[in-house]
C-alpha cells in the first residue's frame, strides 16, 4: 500500500509589528524603511500585507519587502517570493518566485528550501524545470535542520527513487524523524514502511501504532488504512465497527476511498446495520473521486448492487441501472472492475442471473474456489 504525501506550505519569516508604550508610530516605522532598515521594512511590509494600522495595500506590502530583500534580507527574499508565487501586489511570476526563494534558501532559510524542493519536484508551471534531483537537494538540507515537512519530502523521494537512489531503509529513516516530531503524514509513511516490511521489518502492530497517531490526528488516507487493519485483523483484532468508524471519519473529509468502503461497509452490513441504500449513495459520492480506480471501483460496486439485487436484500434485479453503470467504467481506470463488469455485461445479454455468472467472473478474480463454468 502507497500513501500519498503532501506537504501544504504557508506564508512563514512573518516579523511581527510591536506593540506597546515604547512602539515607533506608523509614520516613524514609515520614515526608518525609505532610510534603509530593514527591520522596519519588513515591518512595514507585514502593516500594509495584513491591514495593521493601515489600509491593506498588497502593492506596497511587495514595495517593501523588496527593498528588504534587496538588501539581502532572508525574510525579505522569502515574503517577496510568496508575494510573486500567489500574485498578490504584483503579476504572479513563478519564476521570479523561483529567484528569490533560491536566494534565501542560499541563506539557508529552511522554508524557501522547502518550497524550492517543491517547485522542482512540479517543474512545468512553476517557474522552474522538472528536476527531482535539485528537489532532493533542497528537502536534504531544510531535513537536516530538523523541518519534518522536508523530511517526510526527502522520505518520498527515497520511497520513489525520485532524484536519489531508491533506498527504503533511508525513507524509513526521513519518515521516522518527521513522525518523532509528531508529523502526521512522518507517521503515515513510517506506518506504510513497517506494513508493507519495506526498510524495515514487516510488523502490523507497529504499524497500526503508527498509522493510529496520523489517523487521529485527522488524516484521512490513515484512517482508511487504519480501518482496513481493523477489518482484516491485520495488527489489531478484527473489528468491523471500528472499521467502519475510521471509514466514516475519512469520508466525512471527502476522501473517496473512505466513501466506497463505508458503502461496502453498509452493503454487508460489517459494523453498521445492513442498507443498500446508503450503500448506493455512498457510491454514487465516489464516483466522482479524482482518483480513477476509486471511481471506477464505486461504478463497479454500484452496478453488481442492482445485477446481484437480491443479495443485497431486494427483490428484483435492476439489470438497465446495473449496465448503465458497468458502461462507465474505463478499462485504463481500472483493469479488474472493466474485465468483472464486462463478464457481467456478457451474462446480462446471455440472460444469465448474477449467480449464473459467478463461475465466469469469479475465474477473472483468479480464485482457486471457483464451481465449474
């Protein structure tokens, strides 16, 4: 299994403006930035970014933090290189976004390399070319000062052989730095190294351990992780309810995974009381999933729920709704759902029940259990 990690990186080097008795008015810091301090400059530039004392001014707040970074102010080159990345007080250039991120990174400011890292590892569309070996330099050094969000990145760098060369004893190390400090997605991977026995010794309770922290911490593609544990019984005892519990929480965020096995959940009544319908609208909600196995997953489960209708506690089978559905799927989303569903479609024009069809689709599935066609 193969988590995704992502790293959402935000406005960071913010310098507070002072408060208090002894506080320079507006117009002395004013005064003290056209003089040159750069104190004051970026000081001023945070007033005219955030609205403090002042009318917001995004034009002005990018006036003054180039003078700061100008001056070879790491704060400035860092405020300024957000202010071109998002297109705030001046056109949005990525690739002079690029420039004054590499200038504090340079410094050694670990969040222009951590956004430099991710720049590189986009490449078109970000002001720079695609190049996850320069990426990996900059993870490496913002890892090695500690961030968790650079060393979960250099983790997945090592996990994908992405600019370095595959080692996963090395991304099991990076995730477990990251998930020391308490980084839910250093946990989730470190997890998924300790599930899948991959740079480390195959261990479920471990990575139940680890895949719980993230989960709690509200990552959904740990709580799915963490509820399919639980319905195989694979470092926890087997329990479909708290299956069905860390899917519930994951589909509340949206995720389409979390969706399509809650509606599994409900369809076989594993750990909720048995209804179809919420199955189905579950389904129908994954359908729309980004992730294209998912979806193609959720038309699949959705057309088998009308083919098999009386399994599933109705009395007839749908078949137009059941091939309308099967119809959808594409044989590039995902491989096993196109053969299944198309077995199924087969049987529908032979005027074949679902349990006839068995045998032929249950060969597909490449079961060894399989009655006689």
């Amino acid at each position: 299994m193969k988590f995704i990690l992502a790293v959402v990186i935000t406005l960071a080097g913010v310098v507070p403006v002072a408060s208090g008795q002894n506080a320079p008015t507006n117009a002395e810091l004013r005064r003290e930035a056209a003089a040159g301090s750069i104190d004051a400059q970026l000081k001023v530039g945070e007033m005219y970014r955030e609205g403090i004392g002042v009318i917001q001014n995004l034009r002005e707040a990018a006036k003054m933090y180039r003078l700061a970074a100008e001056q070879g102010s790491v704060d400035g080159q860092v405020q300024l290189g957000w202010m071109y990345y998002e297109g705030k007080g001046v056109a949005q250039d990525y690739a002079e976004a690029a420039k004054w991120f590499r200038l504090a990174a340079e410094q050694g400011s670990v969040d222009a390399q951590v956004q430099l890292g991710l720049m590189y590892s986009e490449g078109e569309g970000e002001g720079v070319v695609k190049n996850y070996a320069e990426a990996a330099k900059w993870f490496r050094l913002a890892a090695e000062q500690g961030d968790a969000d650079a060393q979960v990145q250099l983790g997945a760098r090592y996990y994908e052989g992405e600019g370095v060369a595959k080692n996963y004893a090395e991304a099991a190390k990076w995730f477990r730095l990251a998930a020391d400090q308490g980084n839910a997605y250093g946990q989730a991977g470190l997890g998924a190294m300790y599930y899948e026995g991959k740079g480390v010794a195959q261990d479920y309770a471990e990575a139940a351990r680890w895949i719980r922290l993230a989960a709690e911490q509200g990552d959904a593609d740990a709580q799915v992780q963490l509820g399919v544990m639980y319905s195989e019984g694979e470092g926890v005892a087997k329990n479909y309810a708290e299956a069905a519990k860390w899917f519930q929480l994951a589909a509340e965020q949206g995720n389409g995974l979390g969706k399509l096995l809650l509606g599994a959940a409900y369809a076989y009544g594993h750990g909720v009381p048995r209804v179809i319908d919420t199955a189905r609208l579950l389904w129908k909600q994954a359908t729309e999933s980004e992730d294209k196995e998912v979806s193609a997953a959720a038309f699949y489960n959705l057309g088998e729920s009308y083919y098999a209708a009386q399994e599933f506690g109705q009395r007839f089978p749908q078949w137009n709704d059941a091939r309308n559905y099967w119809m959808r799927i594409k044989p590039a989303d995902h491989e096993q759902a196109y053969k299944l569903a198309s077995a199924g479609l087969q049987c529908m024009s032979q005027g074949k029940s679902s349990k006839q069809c068995a045998p032929l689709r249950c060969s597909i599935e490449g079961r060894s259990d399989c009655p006689d066609l």
